[in-house]
C-alpha cells in the first residue's frame, strides 16, 4: 500500500485507529479484582455490546448483567443480556431499559461488584425522565440539543439535570456495591463524567450551569422541563458524596490513543504524520475550514509541514442545523466544508469519520475528498456551497461516490480526520 492509493491509505489508518480501542484489548488490561458476591455487569453506548462480549471471555468466575446499545450494533453474548433502542433520538425501548438497568442495581450488597461498561451514545439510549417529565419531554431535549450547536460537554451537563439515571445517579443506585467504570471516552478532554451524561460517574456541573447552557445556546424546552431544571430536585450527586468513596473509574479507550495508533502507522507505511489536536471542538463547517487552510498551505508552500505529510486531528465538532430534509452528520459537514476550502488544489485527499462507524443518521461512518470533489459534485448536478448551507453533506457525496461505510466498529472513541498532503 503507497500513497498513490490515497483511499486505501486512509482506509487503512481508520483501521489501525479503531483497532487500538478494541475492547478485547483495553479491558484485559483493567479487570477489576474479583467481589465476595455477586458480579453484575451493566453498561450503556454504542461499544457496549462488544465490551461486554470482551469482558465475558476476560472475566474468570460468575457475573450477570444487562447492556443497551443501538439498534444495528449488538453482539452475541452468552451471560449478558444485550437491549437494543434507538439513537440519537430515544424510544421507548431506550426507557425501557433504563428501567432495567436500575432495577439489576437494586438491592446489592457491599460485598458485590458492579461493571458499567460505558461508551459514546450512551445519553440517548438512556432516556429516563425525573420527576413529572415523561419520554417525549426528554426527547424534546435532545432535539434541541442536537440542533443548537452546543459542545458535547455541555448537552450532556443539561441532559444530567432531566434525568433519573445520568450524573452518578446509576451508581448512586448501586450502593453499597463497589461500582467499577470502564469507559471509552468519546469527549474531548476524555472527562470521564461527560461520556454518556455519566451514569455511573458524577461531576460537579450544577443545575444552574444547566440553565445557563439553555440560556446561552437559545434552546426551547418545554415548560415543563425549565421548571424541574429550576428546582432543587433537579440537582445531580456531587463527586466528593460518600456514596461513590469505593468506587473506581478507569478511561480504557480514548481518541488520544487512536490517532497515536494511526500516525504509527502512516509511519510504517512510510509517511511522517503530525497530530494537530486529539479535542477539537467548534462548528464542523468552520472547523473544516481551518483544516482547509492549513492543508492549502502545506500544498502549495510546504510549511508548516512538509510534504508528503499525513495530518491527524480527532475530538467532536458541532453541527447547528439551518435547514430541514438535510441529510448527514458533523464528519461529512467538516469534510464537505474542507473539499470547498480546498477546490482546485492538487495532491490533497482527505477522511473524516466517526469511528463507532456512524456519522449522523445515516449508515456512513464519514466520507473522503480530495482537490476534485467540488468539481466532481457539480458534474453530477450538485451545489457543494449548496449543499452545505442546507446541512445535506451527505447527499453531496453521495451523489459523487465517496461516502465511506465500514459499518458498525464495536467502539467510539470520536472522529478521525486524517489530512494527506501528496
């Protein structure tokens, strides 16, 4: 494999990426030590399903337990007991396995060990609305937070304050077991306590932090729900509660370590590769842009970086929705934004993906571009700029042939952009 198969190469980085979060991997190295009782495995997010396949063959001795995970995304296990429900966007399904999820946790003893096994996409497959609030108030919610463009950390510190099971309050359920956290930090920062609204790990986000949030982003929530985030029932655990002093949390998996395992292996392929950021956060759109310049500059003026150079940032962008029908996801916006910043510009090819292997709704993980995908796009009738105005990245490379879709990966450590400059 050269760099004159620039979609193979790039294909084969997102691999190597993937690969260094395999659950297989990472959660042998951090099996908790075995309980007097019970082993209840329990855990939530888009890797789930595969974590908890990888912890039954890694764990010697009983243990029980109950994972969600999206719709598409289970795996075969032959102890734990795999839930489907949907993402982004909850169902009933979702509510119903937050219910059993509370329901394994209760009634433990202090000599029985709790596992959560958490990932990206967690928040959304555990609805489960506090107080009065109901499913279709929380799932107000989330639409509002996908579509105001705020950062991650922020949606989930909004989404801890409407719910029964987020901000600690799984592991709240547990006590007196010792609960035992794996994650896969999709978060930039890898703040444990942000990955999936923390069911098992609190954080010191207020609920005035909260409504502050709304505030700034201009979100509409019902009524409702403002008036339970102004009451005090609304507030989370806090980290220092004695309630979590045995407890343990552990960051098995992050983007840090996926985009080291990528420019390794641009490395062994023969190529120098630089890691720009493993937390980018912003608009995709303007993100993309940026990563446009840079790429135009190292093309045409071979600084900063010379060429042939691979260029690797991770982290997760925003997307703040102007249009409506528009189909696609934060990679396929960043990459759309970046092919229009770097149109005409020869040697440049580019991946952008999730790599749980869903970006946005649809079935891609992301998609490719290069110098000529402006180009390309108009012969086949479609208006990048247009596109891009109207959210639908995902029709523009489509219709161009360069959506990449390697299904589901069976973990979630953010996005992968790798940049190569020939």
């Amino acid at each position: 494999m050269t760099a004159d198969d620039p979609k193979t190469l790039l294909a084969a980085l997102f691999k190597a990426a993937v690969a260094a979060a395999d659950p297989n991997l990472t959660i042998r190295r951090h099996l908790p030590r075995r309980p007097k009782g019970r082993t209840i495995v329990i855990g939530a997010g888009k890797g789930s399903a595969q974590m908890a396949a990888a912890f039954e063959r890694a764990w010697e001795g009983p243990l029980e337990g109950l994972v969600v995970t999206r719709y598409g995304y289970a795996t075969r296990c032959e102890r734990i007991e795999v839930l489907e429900a949907a993402h982004p966007v909850p169902d009933m399904a979702g509510l119903s396995a937050s219910r059993r999820l509370l329901d394994q946790v209760t009634g433990l003893t202090a000599d029985d060990l709790v596992v959560a096994l958490i990932s990206g996409g967690g928040s959304a497959l555990l609805p489960s609305p506090a107080g009065s609030l109901t499913l279709a108030d929380e799932i107000a919610v989330n639409e509002a937070l996908l579509a105001s463009g705020a950062p991650i950390a922020a949606m989930n510190t909004v989404r801890k304050h409407v719910s029964s099971i987020k901000g600690g309050r799984l592991a709240a359920a547990a006590h007196p077991a010792r609960v035992v956290s794996l994650v896969v930090s999709d978060i930039p920062g890898d703040n444990p306590a942000l990955v999936a609204s923390g069911p098992t790990v609190p954080d010191g986000a207020t609920r005035e932090d909260a409504l502050r949030i709304v505030e700034t982003y201009g979100m509409r929530l019902p009524e409702a729900v403002l008036a339970h985030m102004r009451g005090e029932a609304s507030a989370a655990p806090r980290p220092d509660d004695p309630l979590f002093a045995a407890n343990e949390v552990h960051v098995i998996a992050s983007a840090g370590v996926s985009l080291a395992a990528a420019a390794e292996e641009a490395r062994r392929l023969g190529i120098e590769a630089v890691i720009l950021s493993d937390s980018m956060e912003g608009e995709a759109r303007e993100v993309g842009s940026v990563h446009a310049a840079i790429a135009r500059e190292v093309a045409l003026r071979g600084r900063p970086f010379e060429r042939p150079v691979l260029m690797l940032s991770g982290g997760e962008t925003t997307v703040t929705l102007r249009g409506k029908g528009g189909k696609g996801g934060r990679n396929s916006e960043f990459l759309l934004s970046f092919a229009i910043g770097i149109d005409g510009t020869d040697g440049v090819h580019a991946l952008a993906a999730d790599t749980d292997g869903i970006d946005g709704s649809e079935d891609n993980a992301g998609a490719f571009a290069d110098g000529t995908s402006v180009t390309r796009m108009r012969a086949a009738g479609v208006d990048a700029k247009a596109m891009l105005a109207g959210n639908d990245a995902w029709t523009a490379f489509d219709a161009v042939g360069d959506l990449f879709v390697p299904g589901p990966t069976g973990t979630n450590v953010n996005d992968l952009r790798a940049i190569l400059v020939q």
